[in-house]
C-alpha cells in the first residue's frame, strides 16, 4: 500500500468542464453583472442552469477516474 495521500480529481475535472458550458457560464456571468449593486436579487436559476451542464460532463469523467 502507497504512504502518499490520494488526490481527488474532482476540482480539476470541475475546472475543465466549465469550459464546456460557455452558453450557461455566460449566462450566468451576465446575471451577476447585471444585479451587482441590486440587493434581494440571485442569479439561482443561471447558477443552476451553469452547474446542471457541468454535471453532465463531469460524471463519465469522475466515474472513469474512480478505482475499485
């Protein structure tokens, strides 16, 4: 057995799948732009809109990088 802690891959395969969402990053980017000096306003809908596409990538990738 290995003495060196295992690294979870999770943040970066995050990090990388943002990237493929740009349609629902911009989205939400825009949102919070538009309501920073807005209080009692939430970009949620775009915030889960960006997440829900990040997901979608990061599961087969996650999954495949998951050892028995």
């Amino acid at each position: 057995m290995s003495d060196e802690e295992p690294v979870d891959p999770m943040p970066q395969i995050r990090k990388d799948c943002v990237k493929t969402c740009p349609g629902p990053l911009a989205n939400y980017e825009a949102c919070k732009e538009r309501i920073k000096d807005k209080p009692g306003v939430s970009c949620e809908i775009w915030y889960y809109e960006l997440h829900h596409c990040v997901d979608k990538c990061v599961a087969p990738k996650i999954f495949a990088a998951t050892k028995e």
